[in-house]
C-alpha cells in the first residue's frame, strides 16, 4: 500500500515527467555563435613577430571576434591567470573565437633576453598549452593597437578588422573572459 493516493501519485508522476522533459528549469544558457569552431591547439605554438607583422596579423583575423592576452612570463598576475584564459580559449574556439596570446617576454626587467624556448619551456613546466606571439616590436604602437595602458596583464577582444571592442586591464578568471567576450558581441551587434 502506497502512503500517498492514487491522484497523488499520478499528479507527482505528471510532475516528474514534466520537469524531466524540461529538465527542471535549468536549461544551460544559450550563448550567441560567434563563427565555426575553430581549433584550438593541441601543442604550444610560439611565434616570434615584430610590430608589422603583428599588426597585420590582428588586421586580418579569420574569425569574427578574437581574444587577446598580453602577458610575460615575469608578471605574477599574468601568470596567475594564465589556467583560466586556456581554459576561456578551448570554450570561445569551440564557438568561433580566435585565441591568441601576446608574450611581451622579448627581455626580462633584469634585462636578460627570453627567446621562444624559454617562453616554451614556462608553458611546458606548467602544463599549459596557448597558441603565442613572442612581441618584439613598438610597445608605443602596440599600446595603440589594443587600447592598453602598458600594465600587464591586458585582454582585449577584437573584430574581424582588428578593431577593439572590449578590453581590461588586470588578472581575470575564467567568468571574467566570458564576461569580457559577452560584453564585445554586445557593443558588436
């Protein structure tokens, strides 16, 4: 014998068929497509480029945002952050967003050159895989560029042309580069 009756049961069963097709409510949220998925890569990429070539580049970007980390590997907070931007890159790739990151490790503040080994093996004793430009150019035009300040760390997200749409100055989480992706596709559309 069941405690409850049989319109009680049957009501409770209605509800559960309900809320397991709805799933309860707590659909995930849709987040806007930005492009096809774009792959991320599988293993450290690190480019040396000078402020041309650079430039360039983020003019002609094939994905219709991209996201930009100024970064060196002398920073704490830039180092600090560095877990959570990969893992905002692999989830903006898989939605079309170009992931690049900006070493600014072109030489030490003692002065000591750092080439891209060096930037390699960083990544490597930290198990972290990020697609790099070594910058090796005018920090003046590049401050221009991206609308930075100079500081370290630096996250910018681009239009397809280069434009700057968002930018932030400082360490973020990984909810703060989402944020910051949310917040360019508004000033975007």
């Amino acid at each position: 014998m069941h405690p409850l009756s049989k319109g009680a049961r049957r009501g409770l069963l209605a509800g559960l068929l309900i809320a397991t097709a709805t799933g309860c409510g707590n659909q995930p949220e849709r987040r806007p497509e930005t492009g096809p998925a774009r792959e991320y890569p599988a293993a450290i990429e690190i480019e040396t480029l000078d402020g041309e070539a650079t430039a360039a580049r983020l003019a002609e970007r094939p994905a219709p945002t991209t996201i930009v980390n100024l970064w060196a590997t002398w920073c704490p907070p830039c180092v600090a952050e560095l877990p959570d931007f990969e893992r905002a890159g692999r989830l903006l790739a898989a939605r079309g967003v170009d992931v690049l990151t900006l070493s600014m490790d072109v030489s030490l503040p003692s002065g000591e050159p750092v080439d891209a080994d060096g930037v390699r093996r960083f990544l490597t004793d930290r198990q972290l895989v990020l697609p790099v430009w070594l910058y090796d150019g005018d920090l003046n035009d590049l401050a221009d560029r991206l609308s930075w300040g100079g500081a370290l760390p630096y996250t910018a997200i681009l239009d397809q042309s280069g434009r700057v749409l968002a930018g932030h100055q400082g360490a973020m989480d990984l909810d703060g580069f989402l944020a910051l992706h949310e917040e360019a596709l508004t000033k975007k559309r």
